[in-house]
C-alpha cells in the first residue's frame, strides 16, 4: 500500500497581498493531487513548484469559489505528470491573491496531496 500524507495551507480572511509557503519535503515523493478554494467568488491564481522554479508543478491556475473546490490532478500538472519531488527539494506554493487585479479570495484552503517513494 502507498504511504499518503497532505499539507493543508488555511489562510483565514480577506487576502491584500499574495501569499507564498514555502516547506521542504523530507523524503522522495510525488504530488498526486491538489484541492484549492476560497469561500467567496473570487479571481485567486494558485502557482505551485519549488523556491528555484516556483512554477514547476501547476503554472497558473484559478482556484475554487464559493466554497467549491477545484482539484488539481496529473492532466493539470505541467507535462500532464505526477510530479516526482526528490528530497530535500525546497515546495513553493504560491497564492496570487486577486488574480489579475480581480476580486480578492477570502479563507482559502489548500490541500496538497503526495505519496511517498
């Protein structure tokens, strides 16, 4: 059986500014699966890769509204793949939080899901 486990990212209220976090994975991994959303109808971006290349996972892309998720799965991901993490490998997970100068997200939640291996 594949060993999971999740980061979950919760930002509580109205976002004014973008946010990034930032974590180091402590062993070989593979991300299979994201789920992002805000509470409200907003034009959030999510952006996911590493410090050194912050958009080698997912490049851009919209997140859920009014409390329904938008799931992120390997056709999503760039190269249409799971993405191997190696480890050690520094995690950027970056929220731009109004898009293109749209509505700002509020209460985002972010559930990053890997196997390990």
């Amino acid at each position: 059986m594949e060993e999971v486990f999740t980061i979950s990212i919760v930002i509580p209220g109205t976002l004014a500014a973008n946010i990034t976090t930032i974590f180091k994975v402590p062993f070989d991994c593979q991300l299979t699966h994201i789920s992002a959303v805000a509470t409200n109808n907003s034009d959030a971006t999510l952006i996911v890769g590493t410090t050194s290349d912050t958009n080698a996972y997912i490049e851009e892309a919209v997140i859920g509204d009014s409390s329904v998720p938008v799931e992120f799965g390997r056709a999503e991901f760039v190269g249409d793949q799971y993405p191997h993490i190696t480890d050690g490998t520094i995690v950027a997970v970056t929220l731009d939080f109004d898009g293109a100068a749209g509505t700002a997200a509020a209460n985002v939640t972010i559930v990053l899901t890997f196997t390990k291996g």
